[in-house]
C-alpha cells in the first residue's frame, strides 16, 4: 500500500504530461493587422466589358446576353451547370439508401413546405430563366442567368412569378457592360429574402446586411471590415464553399472562421481546445436577428380563411404578416439567442 502511496503522484504527473502532449496545438494566433491590411484593397476589374463589341448590340432578350457572356467565357456555363445553384441538389450518403441527390428542387420541411407546385415563383431566385422542373429547359447554357450574379450596376431584379426571367424594363445592354465580381447585393437579393421575405428564413441573412454596423456584423459592416460575401464564401470553378443546410455528411467544401482566425486564435491553449468540440459561433455570435425580426413559427393549418369572402391580412406593430389567407399564421421575434 505504501509503494502505491508513493507511485499516485508519479502516476498523476505521467497523466499531467501525456494530457500535454496530445491536446498542446502550436499556436498561431489571428494577425488582425494582416487580415485587415488584406481585405482593405478591394479587388478592381482589370477589364472594361463596355469595350467589347459583342456587348454593344442591342439586347433583346437576356438569353441573347447570356450567349454573349459565354462566347467569351466558354466552357464556364458547363461550370455552372454542374453546380448547386444551377441543380437545385447536391450528393449525399444516407445509410440504408447509399446515394441520393437532394436539395431544393425536391427536398420537403415543415416550414415553406417545397419548391413543387409554386415553380414559378421560387425560380425568382434561381440562377437561371427557366424553374427547376422537367417542362421547361434547364439544359440550354443560354437560360443561365449570369448578371443575377455579375450585375455591378445594382439595378439587376427578377420579375415575380415568371420563372426567373429579369423584369421587363431593365436596360440589358448598360448592365450587360458593368459586370463584375459579385458584391452583397447580389447575393443578398436572394439569401436575404429566402422564404418569401425579409429574414423569413435565416434569421441571420436579411436586408439590414446590405449596409450593415459594426454592431450588426464584425466582418461585413461597412464602418468595419467592410466584407463581401465572396470574401469567405470562396469560390473555383463556379463551385461555392459554405451551403444552407448544416448537416451533410459529404459536404467537405465548407467556408469555415478558421479560413482566417486559425484553429488557434486565442492566447490561452485552453480556450483554443474549445473548437475541437464547440463552434466558435455558439460564443462569438450569441445572439440573431439583430435589426429585423425572424419567422420563429409557421403554422399552415389556418391558412384560407376569409373577411368578406375575401383573402385578407393581419401585421404585428413592426409591420411583419402575422396572418396571410394563402400562408396562414406567424410569429416573429428580434434579437435572439440560439436554442
């Protein structure tokens, strides 16, 4: 007993030591300066597209600037066509199953319910000129939609409810020649008012993020870093890192804080031993919906009811729908902490 006595405290340095050794990282802490110095020079088009002659035509249908687009950029519209964005799907393992294709164009929640039935509407944020079903075309490169993506004139907009055709009154040859890298806007258009409308779906992505605060966003506030959403959300070969639905198991191209922070950013081991289990969300961005509300409830049972014989409307005091007879009853909630 005396020997065992004897040998605890060696036995409890030996522990010590091993526990040192297998969770010590190097540390390679976050150089702000640099990161700042980085994203300060914003990226400037070494190319004039209002120069080119193939875009001086008049433009008579946004398939005509799509066939322009890619008799310059060929091979790129078989990019897009193999991504996400453009198949509404992705490759997933289910166990039990083996490989499927699952996404939008047929995925089922208990929220907006699915894209079928309501085609037209929903291709509005599609990348492209014709829904996601099987009779319109979705294999012809010139329904690709470039300036949804590539519009820098800020004017670019989809019409409601015509399969992601452009609005008609838009001047196709000014926008046409101001293209470019793809600013917020042009994400936002879509991801900000996923749903049906502002913050429906998100509660992080809405429409305060086109002009955002410090306070709103660290990385995109316009008196902070300044960021775009392109900035994190890299891209090669038209493929996007980052995805909406947060559990896959084959998504291996994710956009990630460690991009810039590291895996080790903090000067205290210990908290840096935090990641291998905790996000670094669930301390940094304790709360959402910040500026507008978020949908925090959508029950569809008591939709079609009718004032008057008529379909009708109700709003809280922030002006967000309460009640649609097409949609039924919400609720809605602002500044929130996660679950």
């Amino acid at each position: 007993m005396k020997k065992l006595l004897l040998a605890l405290p060696v036995i409890a340095l030996l522990f010590v030591i091993a526990i040192a050794a297998f969770t010590d990282r190097d540390h390679e802490q976050t150089n702000l300066a640099t990161l700042k110095e980085k994203f300060s020079k914003k990226l400037v088009s070494s190319v004039d597209h209002s120069q080119f002659d193939v875009l001086k035509k008049e433009f008579t249908s946004p398939q005509a600037v799509t066939g322009a687009c890619i008799s310059c950029h060929n091979k790129r519209h078989l990019e897009v066509m193999r991504s996400n964005h453009w198949n509404w799907e992705r490759e997933e393992f289910i166990e039990g199953r083996g490989i499927v294709y699952i996404g939008k164009k047929n995925v089922l929640n208990n929220f907006c319910i699915g894209v079928r039935g309501n085609e037209e509407s929903c291709a509005k944020c599609h990348i492209g000129f014709a829904s996601s079903t099987d009779s319109l075309s979705t294999t012809d490169p010139r329904n690709i939609d470039c300036l949804i993506c590539h519009d820098n004139t800020e004017t670019y907009a989809k019409a409601d409810a015509k399969g992601g055709a452009p609005k008609a009154s838009l001047d196709l040859n000014r926008i046409a020649q101001n293209v470019g890298r793809p600013k917020r806007g042009n994400c936002g258009v879509c991801h900000f008012f996923g749903g049906g409308g502002n913050n429906v779906k998100h509660g992080d992505l809405e429409e305060s993020m086109f002009d955002p605060s410090r306070e709103t966003d660290i990385h995109m506030g316009t008196d902070a870093s300044n960021l775009v959403c392109v900035d994190c959300h890299t891209t090669e070969k038209h493929v996007i890192s980052g995805k909406l639905y947060s559990l896959s198991s084959m998504n291996h191209n994710r956009s990630t804080c460690e991009q810039c922070h590291t895996t080790t950013p903090h000067d205290e081991n210990i908290l840096n031993e935090h990641t291998l289990k905790v996000a670094c969300q669930t301390c940094h961005i304790p709360t959402y919906a910040k500026v507008n509300s978020t949908k925090t409830h959508w029950d569809w049972s008591t939709a079609g009811k009718l004032e008057d014989g008529a379909p009708y409307s109700e709003e809280d005091s922030l002006g967000n729908h309460t009640y649609l007879s097409i949609k039924g009853s919400f609720t809605w909630d602002r500044n929130l902490k996660p679950e």
